[in-house]
C-alpha cells in the first residue's frame, strides 16, 4: 500500500517559494528569551542522538531546511529558519552556519532569536555580503571551529531553472557542508540537485540530510540517485512538502540506507 506522508509535512507553499528570493535581511531582534521560561529541545523538539568518539551527537531536524546540532557543549545551528520552529525556544547557538542567502536559509528573525554576543558565523560569500560579517568559505574550503572540521561542498541545480534559464542555486554561489564531529562525517546537503560531486563522499557519510521538492531541488528520481551516490549511514529527507516512503524506501532498498523521516514544521 503507498504511504505518503503529506497529512504529515504541511508545510505551506511560502515556505519552498522563499527559496527562489533572496532574503530581505530584516533586522528586527526576536523577544529577548530571558524574559521567557527556558525550555530545552527536548522539550520542545525530540533530538536524535548518536555516540560518536568525541562523546555525544545531538541532531535535531529543527524543520523545512534547518538543523541543530549539540556536540562538545556547544550548539551549531544551520540555517535557522523562523517559520518552522519558534527559536526562541532552543538552545543560543554557539555557531551559526549559512548555506545560502535565499530567504528560507538566511533568516533574520531566526539568527536574531538564538545568536549570542560571541556567536561565530561561517557563512557563504553572498550571505556575507547581506549581513556584512561572518566568515566566508566557498565550495571546496576547509575550516575549523572550536572542535569541528567543516568541509564547504558544491551545491547547486543542473535541470531545474527559472524561466529566464538561470538555475535557482547557480553552480558555486552557496554550499553544503561536511561536518566531523569525532568519528563521524555530517553531510548537510542544502539546497542541491544529485550533482556528480556527491560521488566523492560515497562511503564517507554517516548521517545526511538531503532536499527533495520541486522545482527548487530534487524530484523523487534525483533524491534516490543522490542517495545511493552518497551512501550515508542514515539519511533524513529534508526541505520537502511531501515524502512517498514507499516508493523511495523500495528503490533504496539493499543499500543499507536508514531513512528518518521528520516533521517540516514544529
């Protein structure tokens, strides 16, 4: 029986048009959280956690295309996003990375609600120039932070395009990210198509998250390509409005692919 789980993910159409409009960088400051009870992710959103060499992993899939990790006491959060989750209500990030400047990944409202006095931003050149600081890496850099290496990957479209013919995430004008937490490799894929690059991390990946809704990123077809060029351990499917389980569970199956499905929206 096909089981989708769309009833699951609704997730409104604003949330995957911002991604083909460039943030306006609203500056206005979220609520102080002070004034507010605090409450843990756990709480609020159910973290994953995976043992890795260094001690604990926490992931969350925050919503849509932002993720939360916990790791060493410090908190990294990639692409906050206000519109799926209150931020207001998870951990102030230590570190705050940016893929992109489209409106759905460079939120201000959301970096607004968890930065700190000290947070540290690595952030893509054209998401620099909206906010004007953070530290710039391109696709191909290698950068550490605190106990972290970061490793900026290519991500961008080859079929899908706008009317005009140019590709909604031109090749190397955003990035996705490689993270080694210990042992273990993070594959944040952003806001990418199956692009020949993946083949290079084949093997290497412990936990990905990967996009697949149109015409933004991948179809169906171009996710389970994605996924079987990467191979990660598990695989959570992000950046989606809906999500055939069925369909893609069998064409993935005999690869040893654990997918986890999320809510887009918390």
């Amino acid at each position: 029986m096909r089981r989708s789980i769309l009833s699951l993910l609704t997730v409104v159409s604003v949330l995957f048009t911002a991604c083909g409009n460039k943030s306006t960088a609203n500056n206005t400051a979220g609520t102080s959280a002070d004034s507010l009870s605090m409450n843990t992710e756990q709480e609020y959103i159910k973290a994953d956690v995976y043992e890795t060499n260094g001690g604990p992993l926490k992931v969350t899939l925050v919503g849509h295309g932002s993720v939360m990790f916990e790791y060493g006491g410090k908190v990294i959060q990639v692409d906050p996003y206000s519109q799926v989750a209150d931020y207001l209500r998870l951990p102030k990030a230590d570190l705050i990375i940016l893929t992109h400047e489209h409106g759905d990944h460079l939120d201000t409202v959301a970096i607004n609600a968890v930065k700190k006095a000290d947070t540290h931003f690595i952030v893509s050149k054209v998401c620099h120039e909206i906010l004007g600081y953070g530290d710039v890496v391109n696709n191909g850099d290698h950068t550490h932070w605190d106990r972290l290496h970061i490793d900026a990957v290519p991500a961008y479209n080859i079929v899908n395009k706008k009317p005009d013919g140019e590709a909604y995430h031109p090749k190397g004008r955003g990035n996705g990210y490689v993270f080694t937490f210990g042992d273990k490799r993070v594959y944040v894929a952003g806001d990418t198509e199956n692009i020949p690059e993946m083949d290079a991390l084949k093997g290497t990946i412990d936990i990905a998250f990967m996009p697949k809704n149109l015409p933004y990123t991948m179809t169906d077809e171009m996710f389970i390509s994605a996924a079987k060029k990467v191979q990660p351990k598990v695989l959570y499917p992000y950046h989606m409005s809906e999500f055939d389980q069925d369909k893609i569970g069998k064409a993935l199956d005999g690869t040893d692919i654990k997918l986890e499905i999320r809510p887009m929206k918390n």
